[in-house]
C-alpha cells in the first residue's frame, strides 16, 4: 500500500518507527515500512511511503484491500 507524506525522504527516514509504531497501534497489526521514495510535486518535499501489515495471530501479510478499510 502507498500513502504519500510531506516532508522530504530524508525527514520521512528519521521518523520510520515512530510511524510503522503509530501506524501498528492503530489497525492491531504489525505495519512495516518497505520503501520510501520521493514523490514528484512542482515546488513542495512530498515522500511516497510504501507500507506492508502483518497479521501477529496469523503471522501473515495482510491482503492490501483488508489494510485500507
């Protein structure tokens, strides 16, 4: 799944667990960053954040459409 936030990559970067930890806290999984990359905008820092869950009771990849709701 991807989101986009504001802030360069590099900002983005120093801030990856406390968003995989917010992130897991909200849905009752475990959410993992896979990739980051910067987003194209005209003039603004925009990252595009690629993000995987984790089902701790299955210990399976949650379905991406499952993650979204």
């Amino acid at each position: 799944m991807k989101f986009i936030m504001s802030g360069s990559t590099i900002d983005i970067e120093k801030q990856v667990e406390a968003i995989s930890k917010s992130l897991s806290d909200a849905t009752n999984l475990i959410v993992k960053i896979r990739m980051l990359e910067p987003h194209e905008t005209s003039r603004e820092f925009w990252t595009n954040v690629y993000i995987y869950a984790i089902d701790p009771k299955t210990n399976t990849v949650v379905d991406m459409e499952d993650l979204q709701e």
